[in-house]
C-alpha cells in the first residue's frame, strides 16, 4: 500500500513538474494537457489539472512581494556589486552603483522635490 502510494506520489510530481515547465515557457492549458498526456506516462486530465491550479497558486504567491524586502535585497547587491567592484579597483563601475545606489535610496525615502524648494528670503 505504502508503495503504491509512493508510486502516485513521484507520478504526481513528474507530472506537476513538467506543467510547471509548459505553464512557464507559456503554453496555454490546452496544450499543457495534450503535452503532458502524451509525455508522462500513467497520466490523466484530472492530476494534470490539479497541477495547473497548484501552478496557478504558485503563480499567485510569486506575483505576492514585500516592497520593502525588495528594495532591502536591491540595496543589499548594489552594496555587494560595489565591494567586489572596489576590490578589483574599477572605479568607473564603482561610480555607477553608487549612483544607482543613490537612487535606490532616493526612491525610498519618496520626498517630492518640492520639499526642497526654499527662498533664501525667508531665513533673513
């Protein structure tokens, strides 16, 4: 029984693999399906479907993001891409992350321009 099970379970991932390939590389369902039957032996329209919907949640948590984390992971590999560059003395790519770098941070502190628009004037 238990290999049995074990036996549907390594079909199931066989087949939720190659959907995941297709769905990636853009083929439509249909042509998920047809490819798949043909392809992967044993399998049926019911566990290619269960594939699609698991692909189309991972699809959904994949689209889900922390724009902070984000913005911390971009940082994060300018600085790196910085240290490496520095250590091989590449100054001119060193110049380039740090103006990336600064606009990485500029966009985060999101400061309209505005806000630094004064009149002498009115500090006399």
């Amino acid at each position: 029984m238990k290999n049995q099970i074990k036996k549907q379970d390594e079909k199931q991932n066989l087949i939720n693999e190659e959907v995941l390939k297709y769905a990636i590389a853009g083929a439509s369902f249909h042509d998920i399906k047809k490819t798949v039957l043909d392809k992967v032996e044993g399998s049926t329209v019911e566990n290619i479907n269960n594939a699609l919907e698991g692909v189309l949640i991972y699809f959904k948590s994949m689209a889900e993001f922390n724009p902070e984390v984000e913005r911390g992971k971009n940082i994060a590999r300018l600085n790196l891409l910085f240290l490496n560059s520095m250590k091989i003395q590449d100054y001119k790519t060193c110049l380039q992350i740090q103006k990336e770098i600064n606009k990485a941070l500029d966009n985060s502190l999101n400061i309209p321009q505005s806000d630094f628009d004064f009149d002498l004037e009115d500090y006399e």
